[in-house]
C-alpha cells in the first residue's frame, strides 16, 4: 500500500548516485571531487576533509590487501567512536570486504559468537577490550591476526588463541600517496552496489543475534533518506553521540559524504555535557534515541540548553510529552520516525507535521502495509504487523548472513516482516502499538531475551528462566527474569546480577528478578511469556536500580 497523497515530501531532495555507483567508494570520490577541502569528520580536535577520504581509504586498503584480506572476507572490529573505526570502514569498502562492527558493551561469549558466526579473518580491538577475549573461545573462529588499537598491547592479550599485534600506524594521508593507489589496484571487477559492505548483528528473537547483511547500496540509501529527511546541506555540523557499532551513527557519514556537510564523533553520551558539546562543536542536527530526551530534561535547566545552532534533531521513540516539552525547552524540533538495521528510514515525520503517538508517513520510494497473521492486509484503524518492501533494488538488506531460512521467512511473500504491531490511520499515518517479537529494546540496544535466558540458565541454581520486557519510567523497556531455582537451591537476586555482570553487557543485565515457583506454559511444555508481561512487576520482583 502507498498512500500517495500522505507521503512524506522531503525537507530536502539529496540527489542519488546513478544505479551502479551506488557504492562507498563511489560517494568518496563524488565528495571529494564536490566538495574537496571543506572539513567532512571529526574526532575530537582531529579533521579530515572529504578530499581526504579517498587517500585515507587506499592508504588504509593497501595496509589490509597486505595483510592479506580480499574480496568477500570479513573484519571485525571492536572499538569505540574514534577516527580507526573510520578509517578500516572505508578501507574495507574500498575492496570488496565487509566490517562486522561488534558491541564496545559485549563480553567475551558475545564477542566469540560474533566473531565464529561471521568467519571474521581480522579482529581490530581497542586495547581496553582485549581482556574480554579470554572468555571468548577464540579457537573455533577463523582469525587470522587481531590488530589493537590503543598505546600499548595488554599484558592480558598475550593468553589469547591468536596473536595481538599493534595497530598498523595510520597514514599521512594530508598528501598524495601514489604508492597507497598502486598497492590497491587489481584486476578484480569493481566494487558493486549489491557487495556487503557491513554485516550488522541485530539481537535475535528466539535465538541467538543474527548479522544482518548491510549492501553498499543500502548505506547509500541510508545516507539519501535521513539527510532529506533532516534537511542536511553543505552547511550543516551534524553531531552524534551514538555508537558507530549501530546504523543510526554510522550512517550519519553517509549524510555528510553525499551533501558536502561535516560530522562530529563524539566519545558517548553524557547529559550533563550533551549542550555544552553541541555549542563547542558548532552542531545543527543532533540525533537522539527515545530515553535520551527524558533523561536530558531531568537536567537542571541551563542556558547552555539555548546557547547553541542546533536547528533540528532526529529522535524517534521519544515519548509525545517528553518531544513537546523537548523543543519548549531547548527550541529544538524533533524528528519522528521509522527504520530498522535489516530495511532502511521508510517511514518519518516532519516539523510542522507531527502527531502525538505517531511515528510519521511512509516515505517516496517504499511500500507498507498492515496485515493478519497470515499477511492478509488489515483496513486502517485496525492494529497488525507493518510489512514493508523499497522500490529501489538492494535499499533493504539483502538477508541474514549464514542463516537462508531466516531470511526467507522474514522476507516471505516478498515483504519485509518487521515483527511490530502497528497502525494505519484514515490519512496514512503510522502509529506504533507493540512489539510482536520477543525483543527488548533498552537505552537504544536491542536486547535478545534468548542470550540473557542463557547466560541466566547456565547459574548452577537455576532451573528455569524467563525473560521479558516491562515498561519504564523513560517509556522504554526494562529487562525482567523470572526464575525458578533447583530443588533445595537458594537464588538470591543480587547474586544472580552479578553473575550476569561479567557474562553480559551492561545494558543487558535484568533491572527486575522475581524469584517464583514456576513458570506459566502451554499444555506443550513452551513458557507463556505474554503472562509474564501483563503481570509486570510485582511487589515481589528485586529491582537493581535500588
């Protein structure tokens, strides 16, 4: 279904690379011959132009081509926001070989995981991380070499399956480098539009997290949809403090590469800081996750909150209150809106054209219906899972990697499956209602109930778990285990989230444990989780925050 009439016109119409350069080298190289010397991102005090990308990504290439990764191979890296992450992206886009960006929160079993599902040949870590590899099983992976990045190579490092080398040093790339060219140039056939420039690990539902496969074409996409969007021009300073592990960050280099504007990584997220940083870095578009806005108002109020050139955020699933009182405050409007690592931002809302609850209008070049469980379209008004599809080939992901028949179910009848329950109003307009999936989705992460069901049943105690979502004070969901210990075994609640302390990542660990008899199944012996999230939290239920 496209709803012609209630499509969401673009703020600002970023014009598309032709069909076959829809790559990342491709939008480098436009960039740099557009735009050359004006600034294109920065860490910190360190800039680097958009002329400087294409050097910066053949130095980088030729640093991998020697050691030894190719076309089709896999990199996984493990850093926080800084210019390394960057530079291997790029140069890894440059050849034909794909990032695995892992989680700076995941603990060794995460890490393994990844690192044995993707057959990743490279790791690069920063050098705070590589203690975490001693719980990670590296002996069933393929790597070849890890790379860290940092001042020096751990002590802890030297323990591990495959040996830590320094991180190579980075390029001068403020001139010519005619040897980095040379060293990069192949008889391979050029980069494609449908190559896997990322695969991108989304928590499973009913299973273990799955690496959605993230073409060039997509992030190219990505890049397009969110800068029209948000009305990004040359004169932009978007400014982020979201993770590059995650989309939402990482594409916001797209922005900046296809409009000529410049891109501020910050380290993380604080609140106290956020405007401060925004006036420092000269920011006009900021992107914020739902819970961030709450958390930011419950700062004192401080001139800094108007002392700043931001003239527009994006910020989906922040609660209407919260939005509104949000731009009262700071002056700043708020984008609403809709994506998710395996589709593209399909669906958007627009300052001046926002409804409280809503998460906007289906966006050109995307179709959406609502529909049954057996995907018979629902009429508006009636609540059903969101399909969606693109116009344009590889916008959406091209599937999971590894795992054909998750992807050919969750792409069946040739519609993306969100696993979201929402609503098509009279006009056109979606609105959210839940979640079908088992996920939970906290402080921005997504949370698969399987992994910390597993790391929860592996306590010598425990006879069986449930975990699920609850709703927040931030309007977000709160991670929730219901457990069941063994005959003439004894669970104490803050001893379990310790347990979890060191197997999970913080985000991950249960704020609530309710210690219970048994749990709710079917006659068939599977949980009835649905109970469990109606019942809430009880008076009995632990709470980790207190």
């Amino acid at each position: 279904m496209r709803p012609e009439a209630s499509s969401l016109a673009s703020a600002t119409a970023i014009e598309p690379l032709p069909p076959a350069e829809r790559t990342l080298p491709a939008m480098l190289a436009r960039g740099a011959a557009r735009h050359g010397e004006r600034p294109l991102l920065g860490f910190g005090d360190a800039s680097w132009s958009h002329g400087d990308l294409p050097r910066l990504a053949a130095s980088r290439a030729a640093t991998l081509r020697k050691a030894g990764v190719g076309r089709g191979d896999r990199v996984a890296l493990m850093l926080s926001n800084r210019i390394e992450l960057i530079e291997v992206f790029v140069a890894c886009g440059s050849i034909g070989a794909a990032v695995v960006p892992i989680n700076t929160a995941s603990m060794g079993p995460q890490i393994g995981y990844v690192l044995r599902d993707s057959d990743a040949r490279l790791l690069v870590i920063e050098d705070g991380f590589v203690a975490r590899l001693e719980n990670a099983d590296l002996g069933g992976t393929s790597l070849d070499a890890i790379w860290v990045v940092g001042e020096a190579i751990p002590v802890e490092a030297m323990a591990v399956a495959v040996a830590c080398t320094a991180f190579p040093d980075r390029p001068d790339v403020t001139d010519d480098d005619d040897d980095a060219d040379d060293d990069t140039a192949s008889d391979e056939a050029p980069i494609l539009p449908s190559d896997t420039l990322a695969i991108l690990y989304t928590s499973g539902t009913t299973g273990p997290a799955k690496g959605v496969l993230c073409s060039h074409a997509q992030y190219h996409w990505w890049g397009v949809h969110s800068a029209e969007i948000l009305g990004v021009v040359a004169g932009d300073v978007l400014c982020t403090t979201l993770p590059l592990f995650h989309i939402n960050a990482l594409n916001t280099f797209a922005q900046a590469s296809l409009t000529g504007a410049r891109v501020a990584f910050e380290p993380r997220f604080s609140a106290s800081a956020f405007w401060p940083t925004m006036q420092q870095r000269g920011a006009t578009v900021v992107y914020l996750l739902g819970a961030m806005v709450p958390i930011l108002l419950a700062q004192p109020v401080s001139p800094a909150e108007r002392a700043h050139k931001v003239r527009i955020g994006l910020g989906p699933g922040v609660p209407a209150s919260a939005g509104a009182a949000f731009v009262e405050r700071t002056g700043v409007p708020l984008v609403e809106g809709y994506g998710s690592t395996e589709t593209n931002f399909v669906i958007a809302s627009a300052p001046g054209r926002s409804r409280a609850g809503c998460m906007g209008w289906l966006r050109p070049g995307f179709e959406a219906k609502v529909v049954d469980a057996f995907d018979i379209e629902l009429p508006a008004g009636e609540a059903g899972e969101l399909l969606l599809r693109a116009d344009q080939p590889f916008a959406f992901s091209s599937g999971y990697f590894g795992q054909p028949e998750a992807t050919v179910a969750a792409w069946r009848n040739l519609w993306f499956h969100t696993g979201d329950r929402v609503v098509r109003e009279a006009d056109g307009a979606f609105r959210f209602v839940d979640r079908i999936k088992d996920a939970i989705r906290r402080r921005g992460e997504n949370i698969s109930s399987y992994e910390v069901e597993q790391v929860l049943q592996s306590h010598p105690s425990v006879a069986a778990v449930a975990v699920y979502p609850v709703r927040s004070e931030l309007a977000e969901d709160e991670v929730m285990a219901a457990l069941v210990a063994r005959p003439g075994e004894m669970l104490a609640p803050a001893e379990l989230s310790s347990f979890c302390a060191s197997r999970l990542p913080y985000f991950a660990i249960p704020r609530y444990i309710e210690i219970v008899a048994e749990l709710p199944r079917t006659e068939n012996g599977k949980v009835q989780k649905y109970k469990l999230r109606e019942r809430g939290v009880t008076a009995s239920a632990w709470d980790r925050s207190r």
